[in-house]
C-alpha cells in the first residue's frame, strides 16, 4: 500500500466502524423493547470479552491484562459501562439518529473538559463552536418538541461520559495495548453486569434473539477495533469528518427499520451539531499544526 493509499485505508476503515456501531445500536434498541436492558447490556460485552480473550490470548497471554495504569483503566471501563446503560436505555425512548446526534456532542464537552481539568489552550473560535454544537442540541430539544420529555437526558449524560472515555483512552494510549483496554473495558462490564443479572433475563429467547445477542457482540468488538487500526493509517483529524457518517447512518436504520422520520427542526440542530463538531476538530488540528 503506498503513502497516498492509507489515509483513504483509514478513512473506510471509519466508515466501515460508523456503520457498524449504528447498527449496534439498532439491535440493542430492538432488543431492549423484548428483553431486560441489563440483560441485553451483559451479553453485548460478554461476548465482545470471549470472543477478544478467544483472539488474542493464544498470541498475547497474560500481556492482554497488563496495564501500566490499572486506575486509570478501571475509570475507563466504568465510563464505558455507564455510555452503553445511558445511551442504549435512552434508545428506548428517544429516535435512533437523534439519540446518535446528541452523543456527538462529546467532542464539543472533551473541549470543554481539556480546558478545566488539562488547561489546555482553547481558541475563541473552538468556544465559539462549542456554544452553536449546544444551540443545536436544543433544536432537537425544544420545549413544546417531541422530544422535548425527561428521557432525553440519557444520551445527555452518555456524551459526558462518552467525552470522559475519550480523554482517558488518550492518556492509555501512550502506555498501554489498545487490545488490553478493549478487552479490560469489556471483561469489567461483563463482571460488573453478572452480579446484577440475577432476576434480570430469561433463557426463552427465539433463535432470531440468540442471533441478534450474538452479533451484538461482534459488532461492537469490531467496530472498537477497527477505529483503532482506522487511526494507524490516517490522522485523527482526518478521520474525524468522517466519523459524523455515523449520525447520518443511524438516522437511516431509525427510518428503514423503525420508521422515524426527524422533522425540519430537529434535522436541522443534527446538522448544527455535526458542523460545530467538525469545527472544533478543525481548529484544534489547525492550532496543533501551528505550534509544530
């Protein structure tokens, strides 16, 4: 593969993950309408966990749960686990694609955070961009909106500790595998959701829901894992216009498989919070670029 190939390797391979965490969340939506959404949670990172262990033990060993930094990856695992309660149980309630969007307000709170907690230099403009990224998450909430009801706090809260994963997946890059924070984030939420799995499933499930459970999984494990190779051949900044496909892929499985169409006004706070994200991305590799 020449140089000029990898970042379009890259920008697939984002692609590729976008449309499979999309699908992800379809599934768990359809299945936490059938089944306990602690049940549904535990088989997703159950399986995600055998299936890693399944991979990489045989190559790794006992390196698969080696870390420099075992706090930092317990905190790690815990915003991981506390995004899919939040976000999927929120899946309940609140449109796919919509739900989706309100998630990608993550970039705009890792600004926000990088400026309180790692005083890191935040421009006029990325604050400019941070405030339209909220006006567009209040066209999606508006009072009077159907939307507009307590539920939509949920996703709210997941992008917080969505935003709290990603600056604690930057500090473990430098120290750790990506496959052991994978697999650690995985194995902690599995543990943590077998203890309150007690009354909480039932083995009557059609062959078609055995399927579903299954592929939730994989899924999942996959798309972590190819946003990770994703960063190996292209730069974040590159990748992350890229990564906003997701939005636009959610929206068409809510209209495809669950029949919602957003109205104008929510459309257009989807399109307000995706071209802040973009922004912020922009600026901070335009500052980085700079002070090279």
């Amino acid at each position: 593969m020449t140089t000029q190939q990898k970042p379009l390797y890259g920008i697939l391979l984002i692609l590729c993950a976008g449309s499979l965490l999309a699908t992800h969340d379809g599934v768990s939506k359809h299945l936490t309408h059938l089944y306990p959404l602690v049940m549904v949670i535990w088989a997703r990172y159950t399986v995600q966990s055998v299936v890693m262990f399944l991979l990489f033990f045989p190559k790794m060993r006992w390196a698969i749960v080696r870390t420099r930094r075992p706090l930092l990856q317990l905190l790690r695992a815990l915003s991981l686990l506390s995004i899919s309660v939040l976000f999927i149980g929120g899946l309940r309630y609140i449109p796919l694609g919509e739900a989706t969007a309100v998630m990608f307000l993550a970039p705009l709170i890792v600004t926000v955070l990088s400026a309180v907690f790692l005083h890191e230099k935040i421009t006029k403009g990325q604050w400019l961009a941070v405030s339209v990224g909220f006006l567009g998450v209040l066209l999606i909430v508006r009072p009077g909106g159907a939307l507009f009801t307590p539920a939509i706090l949920l996703p709210m809260s997941a992008s917080f500790c969505f935003a709290v994963y990603q600056l604690i997946t930057r500090r473990l890059a430098s120290t750790d595998h990506a496959v052991t924070s994978n697999f650690l984030s995985g194995l902690f939420g599995a543990l943590v959701l077998t203890m309150l799995l007690p009354g909480q499933y039932t083995l009557a499930l059609p062959t078609i829901d055995w399927v579903f459970i299954l592929v939730l999984g994989l899924l999942a494990m996959t798309a972590h894992m190819l946003l990770t190779v994703a960063l190996k051949y292209s730069s974040a900044a590159t990748l992350a216009p890229f990564t906003y496909m997701q939005i636009i892929f959610a929206g068409l499985i809510g209209y495809l498989v669950f029949g919602h169409v957003p109205d104008t006004l929510s459309l257009l706070g989807v399109l307000v919070i995706s071209c802040s994200g973009l922004t912020v991305a922009y600026l901070q590799h335009h500052t980085a670029t700079d002070e090279q």
